[in-house]
C-alpha cells in the first residue's frame, strides 16, 4: 500500500537551501526584476497579441498540444494561469528590451568581432597516445587509411562513431586556441598533424571553413550575448537583500 507524503513550501524552501541553489535562484529574481525595471524605464509595453503569441510558441516547443495536456504541465509545475501568465510576460518583456537597447548594434559588434564568427567544418578524433596519434596521421596521409576507418576504430562514442567524428560547423571562438590556430591555416580539405591540448591529443580532418554570415540565426545570438552582458553588469552592480527565515537551527 502506497503512502501518501505532504509537502509544504517551507518543505520545498528547505530543500532548495540543502541543494545550495539560493545563490542561483536569487539570482534569477535579481535579473526579473532587473528586467522589468529597465523596460518600464524605457517605456515598454507588452500587448495581448505579443503575450498570445508567445504562448502559443511555449506550448508548441513543450509539446502541449491540448488544452488537457496544459493544464497536466501547470500541475506538475505547481503553477497557476497567473503564474503561467507571469512566466510568458517576463519572456516577452526580456526579448523586447534586448532589442530595444541591443537591435542597432548587433551589425556593428558583428563587423568588428566577424572573425570570431568564421566556422569550420571538422571532424574528429581524440586519442590518448600521442605516439599513436602521429602514426594514424601518417597512415591517412600516406592513403594506408581514411580518416572514416581511423574514427570507426578509435572513437569510443557510438553515434560519433557513426558520423565519423563529425562535429559539424564549430565557430572559431568555440574552439581552443591551440586548435583554431592549426585549424584556420588549413588548406581544406586537409588532415592535421595531431594537436595536443588538456583534452588530449586530436587528431582533425578539416573539411571547410565557412565565412562568417550575418543572418537570422547569428543575428539572434548576438543579440542574446550583448543582452546577458548586459543583465550582468546590471546584477553585480545591484546590492541585495534577501531574508529567508529557516526553522531550522543553524548547526
């Protein structure tokens, strides 16, 4: 027979201080209310349609295709329709103050930053043994291997295996420092002389390098990096002051 357990908020609150996960969710109200003072600041506003709309998409990406199927979410989110409400408010409300004070700056951040935006088009295969490492590389260079052969026998990862150590268009920030300097004097498509990093040792096939694109996908995530720059400076420069009584004793 089952039993049944009540759980109170300050059951939940406890639990909250043992996962040590106040100085994030402090956090996160710090930057809400951070982000509604400087949009009622700027004088902006959220219209129904915008808040429909964002709903609707919210539905869509958590897969609620019913009216049955929210109201299940909401449950086990312990939220109610305001909060709900609240929840897609503070998601419109960020997105249209990161426009308001980051939209016209985005193409000159992109300009000046551009080659930190230049991709590549690589696999890989990261090995323990440098000895190895160089011997595989001249095997594939000599033509005694392909670099398929080399990662369906080396790498451990099996859908990595599969797509041959495929990593797909990686950004030249994204990569150590070690790694893109080899990579971006390539000579596509080209196999590198292992490179050895706190990783291990990696041994690349550089199949592209791709010139930085201003479009849709980039421009967002500019955007959405200026904007948490931004939230940041904001929050360490906010002083706080949080009270959260505990009935337990302090050990």
């Amino acid at each position: 027979m089952s039993k049944a357990i009540t759980i109170s908020h300050e059951d939940i609150l406890h639990q909250v201080k043992l996962s040590c996960q106040i100085p994030e969710i402090v956090e996160q109200i710090v930057s809400r209310k951070v982000i509604e003072d400087a949009a009622a600041e700027a004088g902006i506003k959220v219209e129904t349609e915008e808040l429909q709309k964002a709903a609707d998409s919210l539905r869509l990406i958590s897969k609620l295709n019913s009216a049955e199927e929210t109201r299940a979410w909401l449950q086990k989110n312990s939220l109610s329709l305001d909060d709900f409400e609240e929840l897609i408010y503070t998601n419109v409300i960020s997105g249209k103050l990161a426009h308001h004070l980051f939209a016209d700056k985005v193409e000159p951040f992109f300009v000046e930053h551009q080659l930190d935006y230049a991709g590549v088009v690589l696999y890989e295969v990261v090995l323990d043994d440098e000895d190895l490492a160089m011997e595989l590389f001249y095997a594939i260079t000599e033509g005694e291997m392909s670099f398929y052969e080399v990662a369906h026998q080396y790498i451990q990862d099996i859908e990595l295996r599969r797509k041959g150590g495929y990593q797909g268009i990686v950004r030249r920030k994204e990569l150590k420092p070690e790694i893109s300097a080899a990579v971006f004097a390539a000579t596509p498509p080209q196999v590198l002389k292992p490179v050895v990093t706190s990783k291990g040792v990696h041994l690349i096939l550089v199949e592209e390098i791709v010139e930085p694109e201003l479009n849709n996908k980039l421009r967002y995530q500019i955007l959405s990096d200026l904007f948490a720059g931004w939230l940041k400076q904001q929050i360490d420069k906010t002083t706080v002051v949080a009270s959260i009584e505990s009935n337990s004793k302090a050990a």
